[in-house]
C-alpha cells in the first residue's frame, strides 16, 4: 500500500497483516498519527533505474569492467567494498560451522556494479577465508582484481545474474540433508512449514560438472521462478534481491526443512499438511516480499496437489526380492523348534 502511495488507515478487509506489519501500525497509532506517512518511491522512479543495475546493488560511482585499471583496483579497494568483503567471509564461516561446506567447497558471489561482482577465490576453505582473498571478475568471468584465483563456479554465479536481474547475490554450498534430495532427484514436498513456504522457491537441475557453462545454463534457466536450486549430485545454489546473508538464508531454511521433513517421514504416520486455503495466504506475503514462485495466480484447487511425496514410503529405497523371502519350510522349523527346546532345558 505505502509503495502505491494509499493510505494504510484504510486497509482492505481480506488485507493479511504481518507480525511487522502489525508493529508498524501499533506504533503508527501510539506515536505516529500526526506524523505524515512514509512515502515509498513510485513505480516510475523504480522503472527508471537501469536494467543493468538490480535494486539494492552497490552505487559504484560509474566504475565498470571498462574504467581505467587504477579506477577499478581504487573500488575494489573502498571502504564501500570492504564491507562487502567483511560480510562475505563472514557467510562463509556460518556456512563452515553448520558444515554446509567442507574442503574448500561452496562459493558466495555479490554484484556490486553494472558488470563487476566480488566473488570467492578457488581452493581455498570457506571458513577460513580473509577479505584479501576475494576477488573482483566482470560478468563474463574474467578476473579484474585480486591475488588469488576466482572460483572455478562463477560462470553459474554470473549466468544466474544475468537471466534474473534482480539477483545481486547468490550463494553456493553442500548442505547435506537438501543435498541428499539433490542426489535422490526427489522435490521437496510442500505445504508443511510457513517459512519455506513464504522464503524459498525450489526446483531442481539436472547434473552437469561444476564450473560448466552447461551446468550455468540449466540452473539459470530456473531462476526466472525459482530463488533456490538442487543441483543434481551436487549441492544447492540460490540468490538473492536483498543482500547475500539473505541469499544464505535461504540455506539454513532449505536445510533445516529437508531435515524436518525426513524425520517427519519415520514417525509411522502421515504428515499433516496446510489447506490449500491456508497456503494461499502464504503466497500472497511471499508475492508481497517480492520472491518468486511458479504458483502466484493459481486457485485453491490447484494448491493440493501432493501426490508425488508420501513420507514413510518413498524416503526409503523398496528392498528387492530375495530367495529369503520364500516361505519356511514347517518341518524344518519344527525341527529347528524340538532342538532349541531341548538346548533350553538342559537335555541336550
């Protein structure tokens, strides 16, 4: 409503309000009300705004991949820049410590211009990394700044910038329960928990070898939709329109609810699922928070449909027949039967 100018004194009946949402009139009727309301910029200011640079990327005062090489090691080097830096090394500890990456895997990537993006150098462990180790690269991967080597993974980094414009970070890593979905090629059910219903998007790509453009390609072609992505036999990937500590949220939730999920799967009963009703009202605030998702218009009667997860039957591989599963032969086990007997009694 504050982003098309309306007056929230008035909201509509079917209006579905927020925690934060219910904070801000709180304080808007204890503090606020004879103070004018805020004012969002209008969707001419937003259409204005180039293509080439995503809302909420750094203003980099004009410096691209074609300035002169002292302009461009001089930004790389800003203060502005630094704190990029900062916040990328400290992901990448979190991702270390919830052992999301192990080795020197995973990569964390941040637009910070038109076509420059601060990246994660290769080899090197994610929980151990220093702001000098990073990297600056143009959107076709070539390497501007930085004294060690750039992730041999960018071009999946840049290829999910370039199809989806508003991504400004995106994350990479191992996680091993969504992992684990990523390598059995099953889809995360839905309708279960309101977080992963409101934050994450999911789908999944078919396996390529890191640092392909082929495997660029196939998870770019599902961020149009989709802000989280199982990479087949490999791990997941997802951006972000805010920042890359919300790009890394998306892991903790994707992980945290593929683990949910799978110990929901051996308690020996159905999981209780959300209507189709109740899910709708989740969509609407994820569609309000600007993430994507392939269900956005459809109807209530379109939201049920579940059928290709059944928790208890198809988290476990069907054990194969056997010739131990023939029947027993009864005079056989009645044999086996009179001898342990006598074992027991002490006759034998």
């Amino acid at each position: 409503m504050l982003r098309h100018g309306q007056n929230i004194r008035v909201l509509p009946e079917d209006a579905l309000l927020t925690p934060s949402a219910r904070d801000f009139l709180r304080d808007y009727e204890t503090n606020g009300r004879s103070q004018p309301l805020p004012v969002a910029p209008t969707p001419r200011a937003a259409e204005a705004a180039p293509a080439s640079a995503p809302t909420g990327a750094l203003k980099n005062h004009g410096v691209t991949s074609r300035s002169p090489r002292g302009q461009i090691e001089a930004f790389f080097n800003s203060p502005e820049i630094a704190a990029i830096k900062d916040r990328i090394c400290e992901i990448g500890r979190r991702m270390w410590q919830r052992a999301y990456v192990d080795g020197n895997g995973g990569n964390i990537a941040v637009r910070v211009g038109e076509d420059l993006v601060v990246c994660t150098p290769t080899l090197i462990s994610k929980g151990f990394m220093q702001p000098a180790d990073l990297c600056l690269v143009d959107l076709e991967g070539n390497q501007l700044c930085g004294d060690k080597a750039r992730t041999s993974e960018i071009l999946m980094h840049l290829q999910i910038m370039k199809r989806q414009p508003r991504a400004i970070a995106t994350a990479h890593c191992h996680p091993p329960y969504s992992t684990g979905f990523a390598v059995a090629g099953v889809q995360p059910p839905t309708r279960m928990i309101p977080e992963f219903e409101v934050f994450v998007s999911v789908a999944i790509a078919p396996y390529r070898t890191p640092g392909t453009p082929e495997m660029g390609q196939l998870v770019a072609d599902l961020v149009d939709q989709h802000n989280t992505i199982l990479m087949a036999n490999h791990g997941v990937v997802s951006w972000s329109h805010v920042g890359v500590e919300d790009a890394y949220w998306k892991m903790e939730i994707i992980e945290a609810y593929c683990r949910t999920v799978l110990v929901a799967s051996q308690l020996g009963t159905p999981a209780k699922t959300m209507t189709p009703a109740q899910l709708q009202d989740l969509l609407k605030i994820k569609q309000n928070l600007g993430i994507p998702d392939p269900r956005f218009g459809l109807k209530e009667c379109e939201l049920g449909d579940n059928d290709a997860w059944h928790p208890g039957v198809t988290c476990t591989v069907p054990r194969e027949p056997s010739d131990t599963d023939a029947p027993l032969d009864p005079q056989a086990e009645a044999i086996v039967k009179a001898i342990t007997e006598r074992i027991l009694s002490g006759n034998a």
